[in-house]
C-alpha cells in the first residue's frame, strides 16, 4: 500500500484506507511495555514510493496473545477506531501483528535496517547474505542506532529454529524456548526423531522445552530437533512414543520382585508425563500434594531418600519391609514388649525374695542363695526402671 508523501495527514489518510501497513520498529516505550506494550514504527518504503518519516505509535492487535517485536524488526500494522469512538468516531488506533520472519529460519532476531542505510556495518561488516545464513550482526558504535535489538536485548548466536515434521504446530520463543504439538513421524522405515521408533505414525506428542542444547554449534538456521536429555528443562506428554530418557538414578528396581519390576522409562512405550530438568519441585501453598498410582509408586535416587516434616509420618500397609524385600524378621511391639518383661520382672522379683528369704534346718538362712537372691533383686528394680526407656517417642507400629 503506498504512501503519497510523508505528511502526517498523508500518511494517516493512507493507513486509514490500507488493510496491512509495513513498518519498522524504531523504538519501544519501557515505561509502558509491560501494560500495553507500545511501540513506534516508521513506515517503510512500498512500490517505489519514499519511507514514511513520521513514526506511528501501535499496540499488540490480539489482547490474550502478545509477541512483542524488537527495534529494527518489520511488523504489520492495522487501524481500527479508537476506544472513544462513541464520542469521537473519526480517532482511529493503529495495532500491530507479531514480527516478520525476515532471516529465513531465524527465530531469535529478524532485524531490518533502515532503508537509507547500507546493511553493512556491523563490527564483523556482515551482509544480507551472512547474516541471513545465520551469522549474528552485531552493533559497532557507528552503526549502534540502526542494528541495536532493544535496551537490554542481547543478540546470540546459538539459538537454532526447530525442524518442522508434517502437520506440526510449533510455538517458539527468541531463547531457546518453545512448544511442539507433534505426532509420531515415520517415512517408510525410517524414524524421523527420537522419539518416533514405534511404529504408530500419526500418534500425537506434546512437547514443552525451556532452553535448548547448549553444547550445539553451527549456524543460527539450523534446524534441531528437541533432545530430553539436553534440552535444560523440559516436559512431555506422549501417547504411545518410547522416549530415550536416560535416567538419573538406577533402573535396577532391587525392591520389587523380578517379575514384577516397573518397565524402564527409556523402554516404556505408552502414555506418560516426563518431566526432565536440573531440579524438581513440587509445592502447595494451601492443600496436599496428592500421589496417586493404578500400580506402585518408585521413588529411586543415588545419594538417598529424606523425609522431613514438623507433623507425623504415617505409612498405613498390609505389609512393612525395611532393608530388604525379602525382609522376613518381623518388628517387636515396643508397649506389649515393656508389658511383658515388666511381668517377668515381677515374677523373678517375687521369687527372689521367697529365695532371699528362705530358712534352713538349723535357722538361719540358706546361703548363698540368699545372697544371690537379693543381688538379683536389686539388679531387677534397675531393670524395671529402665523398661520405658525402651520405647521411642517418634516412631509407633501397630
């Protein structure tokens, strides 16, 4: 849609009547940004008319989705009237649809420089080419005004576009982020990413990824593929994908019967939730956090299994088994226990003293039972005093 001059009520008459308008972003307002995200375009140069000088103040077109461009990108935008239109039906506003793609598969950054200006100048000179085949240009202080992304934007150079497979929705962001609801993708015989080796073709996958492979190398344009075991942190939610997860802990399951061991992750092929990152947490700030499984639940770690609480531990179970699975040496009942051996305090106590106490023929007592007898007494008072120290004031079985 061309502009006749660069007037402002050209260029207003003008975007009035064209359904897309192109323009370069050529400024972000911080101090709104996180409201309403206003930006400033400059029109761009169509048809072999002049740029427009003026810039055009936008906001997102879409209220729930935002994508918000950096300066130097090329956005589309739109006129619609204005909130106050009951009262004012002439006020148009102008809104602006997401970034144009304008290095091929870049997804990190899509600059366009200014149409007056040479695309050199960067501080390695890049051209259009370089730069488009993935080579990052960026800012000298000579050319700091036109390739300058944002305030505190920083252009990398490792952020690399996902490979798209047939029928694919993919949603990614400038870092290293995205969403991929994929399917099983298999060409003949032919496995076309890891985790399409069951040959189910067409079964959906949903994969959530924060932050890719770091170790990767090559240019910005080339297309990965996600990677569970690199990607920084990750989830996914598969129908029947076998997924090579490499586990952390042991897959030998030493508590579980051989023939009754949960299927290896990196092995199961089924609908499953994985969730992979450096660190998991898993918070309530108001109820319980509630585990519920159809068959066991496994808890496996290297270095140990804490559990830490201000309340009680209560494990409810037909069966205990500490140490082993095999575990056959049932645990004494710390109360009847005391109950019992106090009992038999009593009784050796009683006999103890008709023993201490006891008169031979000639009158006097028989000894040395007597003696041995009240020894004995006495040690048994100890004992007796000693029975509820036995008992533990933490741990309680029924």
């Amino acid at each position: 849609m061309p502009f006749g001059s660069n007037t402002s009520s050209n260029i207003l008459q003008n975007a009035s009547t064209a359904q897309l308008i192109p323009g370069r972003v050529i400024s972000i307002d911080q101090s709104s940004t996180l409201s309403n995200g206003e930006i400033t375009i400059e029109p761009m140069k169509v048809s072999g008319n002049q740029p427009g000088s003026l810039g055009i103040k936008a906001t997102p077109l879409f209220p729930n989705v935002k994508n918000y461009p950096l300066i130097n990108e090329t956005v589309y935008l739109l006129s619609f009237p204005s909130g106050d239109f009951a009262n004012n039906p002439g006020n148009i506003k102008y809104y602006y649809l997401t970034p144009v793609k304008t290095w091929a598969n870049n997804v990190h950054v899509n600059p366009t420089p200014a149409q007056q200006e040479d695309i050199k100048g960067g501080n390695q000179n890049k051209s259009i080419a370089e730069i488009e085949a993935g080579s990052p240009n960026i800012s000298t202080e000579q050319n700091t005004t036109t390739f300058k992304p944002g305030v505190y934007f920083n252009e990398k150079s490792n952020i690399y576009p996902l490979y798209p497979f047939e029928g694919d929705v993919i949603l990614e962001g400038r870092f290293g982020n995205s969403l991929r609801l994929g399917s099983t993708d298999i060409s003949g015989s032919t496995s076309l990413n890891n985790w399409s080796n069951v040959p189910n073709n067409g079964d959906p996958i949903t994969i959530l990824r924060n932050g890719q492979n770091i170790s990767l190398t090559g240019s910005a344009q080339s297309l990965i593929v996600e990677d569970i075991n690199k990607d920084i942190s990750s989830i996914y939610l598969t129908s029947t994908q076998q997924l090579p997860l490499s586990a952390s802990s042991t897959n030998e399951y030493f508590s579980y019967e051989e023939n009754n061991k949960p299927t290896t992750v990196n092995q199961y092929q089924g609908s499953q939730v994985i969730l992979n990152s450096g660190r998991l947490v898993f918070n309530t700030n108001q109820d319980h956090i509630m585990l519920s499984s159809q068959k066991t639940i496994n808890l496996n770690a290297l270095e140990g299994i804490h559990l830490d609480t201000t309340g009680p531990i209560i494990l409810e179970s037909s069966q205990v088994s500490l140490g082993s699975r095999e575990a056959i040496e049932p645990v004494l009942l710390g109360g009847s226990t005391v109950n019992l051996l106090s009992n038999m305090i009593n009784d050796l106590r009683s006999l103890c003293f008709n023993l201490g106490t006891q008169i031979g023929n000639n009158g006097i007592l028989l000894e040395p039972t007597a003696t041995t007898a009240r020894s004995v007494m006495n040690n048994l008072s100890t004992y007796q005093n000693q029975l509820e120290d036995l008992k533990s004031n933490i741990v309680k079985v029924e």
